[in-house]
C-alpha cells in the first residue's frame, strides 16, 4: 500500500485520510525502505516544523492493534490525556521535563516515556524535540482521543 502519508499539523484543520481496511504504512515518505522498514534520520531530514505550530505528527503505520507516528513539537507538549489508549514515547532528539500522572522526570535523547491509558502528561520542553509515539490499542488520528487538561487533570478547551 504505497503512498500513504499521513502528515498533519495540530493548529491545522485536518486532512482527510482513507478508511483503512487492515495495516496501512508511510512507504511513500522519505525514509521508507519498503513495507514496514524506516530509516528515522531519512524521515526526519526533510521534515520540519512550521515557525507557526507547535505540534506537527507524521503517521508511519497503523494496524488493528497500533499507530505509530513521529512528532515534532516547540516549547511544550499541553497537558493532555489519552482515555482509550497507552502510549510509548522514544525521544530522538531534544530534551525537558515532562509530567506522567503527578511525578516529573527530565529526559533527553534516547530517553523512553511510557504512558498508561487515562494518565496527564505534557511537558516543557528546552527548545524543539522529536519523538517516536506508538499507541494501542490503534489510535484513530480522524478523531484523536486526545483531551487537554488543567493542571488538575480536568478537561480544558483549547
């Protein structure tokens, strides 16, 4: 299944995506080997984040049972959570603090961040980083189960 790029940005409206039957992959993007093979130093040459937006995600794959995508985001990650669905952050570059639940960890490059379903976390971040997020159960990016929170833990409108 060639072509599939699944870019957007957050302060965007969003793209309109196919239906996907079964296990789709970015072969199209840059970095793409072929399948489900990337080269992340490939995908992340080219890719930049608009001087405008904070957040920008580009979707690699996705199958019944996962998403994965690579992030890029400036200055802070809002406090958020995921209702339905765990998370696991590889942070490629870039460095911070940020918040699981309520403890605080200051991370850098090659640092893991494992977040269970319906846990806050955000964080202040020194400058620009980029991330590897893979969700499960298979995360749907039309409607992101993605709800900003105060500091409390209660939803917020952004």
């Amino acid at each position: 299944m060639r072509g599939i790029n699944r870019s957007h940005l957050v302060s965007r409206s969003e793209s309109k995506f196919a239906k996907v039957k079964k296990a789709q992959t970015s072969d199209g993007l840059e970095g793409a080997i072929g399948g489900n093979f990337w080269r992340v130093q490939d995908v992340l040459k080219n890719q930049r984040l608009p001087p405008d937006d904070i957040v920008k995600f580009i979707y690699l794959a996705e199958g019944p049972n996962l998403t994965t995508d690579i992030a890029f985001a400036r200055d802070e990650v809002p406090l958020h959570l995921h209702r339905k669905h765990d998370e696991l952050i590889h942070i490629l570059e870039g460095s911070g603090t940020f918040r699981v639940g309520k403890s605080f960890y200051k991370f850098g490059p090659q640092s893991i961040i494992y977040i269970p379903e319906d846990t806050v976390h955000g964080g202040k971040l020194d400058g620009e980083i980029k991330i590897l997020s893979v969700y499960t159960p298979k995360f749907d990016i039309r409607k992101p189960d993605r709800i900003f929170v105060d500091e409390n833990g209660k939803p917020i409108t952004m």
